[in-house]
C-alpha cells in the first residue's frame, strides 16, 4: 500500500493557464489522539541510533521500506527533516548555523518545587531576578536536549500492524 495513495485529489492550476491538474492534497494528514496514544501498550519504545532512517526501522521491524509511514504517523512526525534525528557528523556544524554564539546562553531552568521535582520549569531571562538559583542553559546544551527527545521513538508492536493499516485505510 502506497502512503500517499489513499489520500484525496484536488484539482490545482500549475500554470495558471486554465489547465487544471489532479494533485494529492499533502495538506491532509491523520494524527493520534495524544491521549489515547500514550495508555495504548500497542508500542515498543526505540531509541534511534545515528543513521537509522524511518525505512531501516520499518524494514527491522515489518520487513517493509514502505510502511516507513506507519512509524512516523506513530510519532506525529510530520517533516522527517526538522522532526527526526540528525546525523551526529553534522550536529556541530548545524548549530553553528544556528546560532552565533554556540556556547551562549539558550535559557535557564528550575525544578517544579512542589508536587513532581522532576519536572523542568524554563525560566524567561526577565525573571532572573526571582529565580537566583536558575541554572543557564547553553545553546549547545539546548540542541543537544532536543536531539536527545526526537531519538526516543514509539514502535508499533508487529501484532497490531494489519489492524493499524485497516483504521487508517477506513480513515
């Protein structure tokens, strides 16, 4: 089954000559319901490694490059260039694209002082004042931490695959 095949067409003037064309919408996509998503025991947890591509990891676990779709639907990853991992050989030189100043400051933190202290509060710099103990976050250390969140992915236990592949189908 073809990820795009299922979805509509639209008629669209390329040109704008009068001659219309038929074009899969790529406007239309299907999500997860987050909350239902996170109580589903349905998924594996995987951390990627560098390198892994969606069609690697669809091939180990389905034995299939093209339902690549299912894992990133899976994860609500909608641009595979700004929502997947990226290579660690090129980590470096992307955030001294970024930012001028890879060693400055991004933010500063403080754990949640009541109920569950693990959880991270950024502080705006504006607030400083009133959170001496905040702790600064570098830019490296900022890009590294998101890095860090995309390689933690959800895979879709092979058992429940066929019926996944149906429900979208019916969507």
């Amino acid at each position: 089954m073809s990820y795009f095949n299922k979805f509509p067409k639209v008629s669209y003037d390329v040109k704008g000559d009068g001659n219309l064309h038929y074009m899969t919408n790529i406007t239309k996509n299907i999500r997860l319901v987050t909350d239902k998503y996170k109580q589903i025991s349905g998924f594996d947890v995987y951390d990627v490694v560098d390198g892994d591509t969606p069609e690697m990891l669809a091939h180990k676990f389905y034995d299939s490059t093209t339902l690549h779709w299912i894992i990133l639907i899976t994860n609500n990853i909608i641009n595979v260039q700004e929502d997947w991992p990226i290579h660690v050989r090129d980590f470096q030189d992307i955030i001294k694209d970024k930012y001028d100043d890879i060693d400055g400051i991004h933010h500063y933190e403080i754990a949640q002082e009541s109920g569950d202290d693990s959880v991270i509060i950024n502080v705006p710099v504006e607030s400083l004042s009133e959170y001496p103990a905040a702790t600064p976050i570098t830019n490296t250390d900022h890009e590294i931490a998101v890095e860090l969140s995309k390689r933690r992915i959800r895979i879709l236990k092979p058992q429940f695959l066929s019926q996944f592949i149906e429900e979208f189908n019916a969507l």
